[in-house]
C-alpha cells in the first residue's frame, strides 16, 4: 500500500531544496574583497556558508577557527567551508548544488580583473542557486585613479556597473567631503543608488544574508528584518506588502521596476492568475518567479528592502495594489 507523506513533510523537504541564495563578490584589485570575505567568515551567524576563491594565499583566515584543512578546501568550526575554484567554476557549482546538504548561502569571490555579472550568468546556468547580489567593493581611497587608467578604467567601471550593491572600503584614508564625493560618484557611475560603508569589512547583514523570510516555520510571511543586530544600512528602508486575490505577474514585473536602482531586494510568495503559490525573487532589476504548487494558497505576502522615501513607498504600494487581478480565470 502507497504511504502518503504528511503535507507539512512534503513542504519541509521542498524547502530543503530550495535553490541556495548566492552572492558574487567583486572588485578591481586591492579593492578589499578579501577583507569582505574574512569578515563574513567571522560573523556568519549560525549559516552554512560556502565561499569560493581564486586563491588561499590571500585570504588570512583565522586559525582558530579552522577544523580542517586541504589543498583545496579549509573548513571552519562554525560550519562555513572556504573552497579554492582556479578555472574549475562550473564543475565547483555543480559540486555544490548536488551535495545532500546545501550551504544556507554560497559566496564567489571574483577576481579582480572579472566582470562579476558574467560570473553571475555563469552560476545562474544551474538552477541549484538564485541569484541574491552582486556585490562589488570600491576603494574610497584610489577609485578616481583607477578609473581614470587607461588600461584598466573600463574593467572597473564595468564591475561597478554590474553592481546591485557598491561597498565604499578603506574609507578612513579619505576625508568625509571626499568620501561624499565618491559617494555621488558611484551613484552616476553606478546602476543602483545602494552605496554602503565596510568598517574593516564588516558590512550591514541585511546587505549580504539571506533573511528568514523563506524558513519554516511561518513559510509564507516574510518580515522586514531579523533579530536584533540585523540592521539596515542608513538610507535603506523595509516594509511588508499583503494583499487578498491572484495577481497579474506582468503588471507586477513593471511595478517592481518603477524603482530600479532603489530597490535593493525583495522577496516572498504571490498568488499568480491560476490561482496557485508563486515565489518571488527581485535582486536588481532581476525578477523572477518560481511555480510552488505544493504551498497552501495564502494572501500574497512581500518584503522590500530598498532606498524610498515615504513618497515613493506609498506610489509602490499604489503600483502594486493596481497588479491584483478582479478574478480568476475560468480553468477547464
């Protein structure tokens, strides 16, 4: 006799395979990246981290923290596994996205002569991983120099470019006007206006962690923020969006992108026009949607991080209130 497995089981194990949020972390040279990257090692908070770079000799972690160590892969004591890629990227992810227990979040450290938005192509082509941000550092201190080169200015205006989050490093070498000023820069530069600051690599956790907005229990409500110390940047904003009734996803796409450049992610699960669960990643000007027939059908529930103004929050909420459908479509 067939077993039926308990619906709350069935969820959980979707759940578990759920693709692996994933960050690629870029930079022109000396920008910092590996700064970035010990940080997050330190402070990974309970998660599964996976981080993948060009090369350990760079990367000084912290031999305290180390359980064990290869030629290839250094693995620490809270859990996090730091693995060397060289030009085996392809076959690293595959690797990762076929092991029984998947990171909570996979990290690529891009060269510092890459476009990280390739690298981010690259990592989409296996549906193990969604992307979560590309995050580039820029050195507060040399940028302007480093732009202005005529053999390398390209390649870093390209990095900032493919940018949905630019993390300013090394900022106590420049004056606050001058770091105003890289500010501004970045931002004309840049297509996002999500401009942080690193002290000593440490970097607001709503910028590179995945929040609880998809753990079990409470799958279908996300929330603006974690727990205490999970704070965002100045300038950046959450609220939660609900709303009863099936949603039309082209008018939703538009409305998620009135404010490209501002809005530095959202997430969370809609009702799509044939009346089952969708789920909703927007990174950028990347929106995506995944089918989850297996979810109970709920109010369509969102979280949105990003910079708005109380203005411009209450025209996305209009925008978005405009997506909700009158009624389904008869289905035969």
């Amino acid at each position: 006799m067939m077993t039926v497995q308990p619906p709350d089981a069935r969820v959980q194990a979707e759940v578990a395979r759920q693709p692996v949020p994933m960050i690629v972390l870029g930079g022109y040279l000396g920008a910092g990246k590996t700064t970035l990257v010990n940080a997050l090692l330190r402070n990974a908070d309970g998660l599964r981290v996976t981080v993948l770079v060009n090369d350990f000799g760079s990367v000084n972690v912290d031999a305290s923290l180390i359980r064990e160590r290869s030629d290839d892969v250094i693995g620490l004591e809270n859990g996090c596994v730091c693995c060397t890629i060289g030009g085996r990227l392809v076959e690293t992810l595959i690797a990762i996205g076929e092991r029984a227990q998947r990171p909570d979040l996979l990290v690529i450290e891009a060269s510092g002569v890459s476009d990280p938005m390739r690298i981010a192509q690259v990592g989409l082509l296996d549906k193990a991983f969604r992307l979560h941000g590309i995050v580039v550092a820029v050195d507060a201190c040399g940028i302007e120099e480093t732009l202005a080169d005529r053999y390398v200015g390209d390649i870093a205006h390209k990095q900032i470019m493919a940018a949905s989050t630019l993390v300013m490093t090394k900022t106590d070498l420049v004056t606050p006007h001058a770091l105003r000023a890289v500010r501004q820069r970045l931002t004309e530069l840049g297509a996002t206006q999500i401009v942080v600051t690193a002290d000593n690599g440490v970097v607001p956790p709503a910028i590179l962690f995945p929040d609880e907005a998809l753990a079990l229990p409470g799958l279908l409500s996300p929330r603006p923020l974690r727990a205490s110390g999970h704070t965002l940047p100045s300038g950046l904003r959450s609220f939660v969006w609900t709303m009863d009734g099936a949603l039309d996803r082209n008018r939703l796409r538009a409305a998620l992108l009135m404010f490209r450049g501002k809005l530095l992610r959202a997430k969370g699960f809609v009702v799509s026009s044939t009346g089952g669960m969708s789920e909703m990643h927007v990174v950028g000007s990347r929106v995506t949607f995944r089918a989850r027939p297996e979810l109970p059908v709920q109010p369509s529930s969102m979280v949105f991080i990003g910079v708005l103004s109380d203005e411009e929050i209450l025209q996305f909420k209009g925008a978005l209130q405009s997506t909700r459908l009158e009624s389904l479509p008869c289905l035969t």
